[in-house]
C-alpha cells in the first residue's frame, strides 16, 4: 500500500482543525499510520524544505512552518500520494477545488493548512525525515 507524508501546518493547528482535518483523510480512504504533534526549528524547516531554496518564498516558508506546532502524518491508502494531493488541493486556496482542505481551511498562499509530498520518491524522503520506523 503507497505511503505519504502530510503536515498539518501552523495555521490549522491554531485554529483547533486538526482533527477536522484528519476526518477529511480518513473520510477518503487515506489510513494515517503514524501521527506526532511536534515543532521544528527554522534549520530543521530549511532541510525540509531545501527543494525550494532558490525560490523568494523560501525564507519566509521556513519562518513559517517554524512558528508553531504542527501535525505531521504518515498516510497510508491506493494511490496515497495523488489521492492526498487531489483531497488537498491547489496549493493557492484561491483556486482550490470545493470541498479540497485549502478550500474550506487555507487561508493564503503561506497559510495554506496543509502540506503534501508530490511524488512517491518524495514521500519517501520526506517520511524519513520526520520517522524513525
Ligand atoms: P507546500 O505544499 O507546503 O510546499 C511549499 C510551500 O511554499 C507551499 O505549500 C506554499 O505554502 C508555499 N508558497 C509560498 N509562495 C509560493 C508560491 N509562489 N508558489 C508555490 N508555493 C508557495
């Protein structure tokens, strides 16, 4: 069964969505094996995140997702990745889907609630970086 990795990001936490949120995974099918409510430090973000280093958003991203606790999930289901992608949404909630997580939760391009691996190689990773399994 394909794995993924979702983070539940600071944004959502504050405001108590949590389990709203793992509700809307489970309710489509995707299993979340492991879940840790935990918080990184900005060096820790910037390895995280270091596919978008040359980005201009990237300094502010590991500001972020180091500002407050977040949720980070193995999720487990058929087609785990791409059905966690499409449960999310677009990553600007503005052109996100009805009923997509951005949509009903996302609050800017910044605080877009969740993040999601984008390829099964990079769930990988990414699973590794937060687990120890
Ligand atoms: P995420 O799926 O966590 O991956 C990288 C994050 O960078 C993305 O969600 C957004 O929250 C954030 N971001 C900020 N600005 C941009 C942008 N212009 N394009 C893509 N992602 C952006």
């Amino acid at each position: 069964m394909e794995q993924t990795l979702s983070i539940i990001k600071p944004d959502a936490v504050e405001r108590n969505l949590i389990q709203n949120i793992k509700d809307i995974f489970t309710k489509n099918n995707l299993k979340i094996k492991e879940s840790k409510k935990i918080k990184i430090s900005k060096d820790e973000a910037a390895e995280f995140y270091k596919v978008h280093q040359s980005k201009p958003f990237y300094n502010d991203l590991c500001t972020y997702l180091s500002s407050g606790p977040i949720v980070v999930m193995i999720l487990e289901g058929e087609n785990a990745v791409l059905a966690n992608r499409k449960i999310m949404g677009a990553t600007n909630p503005k052109d996100a889907e009805e009923n997509t997580i951005r949509k009903l939760y996302g609050i800017s391009i910044d605080k877009n609630s969740v993040h999601g691996s984008d390829s099964i190689d990079n769930a990988k990773k990414e699973i590794d970086f937060f687990f120890d399994l």
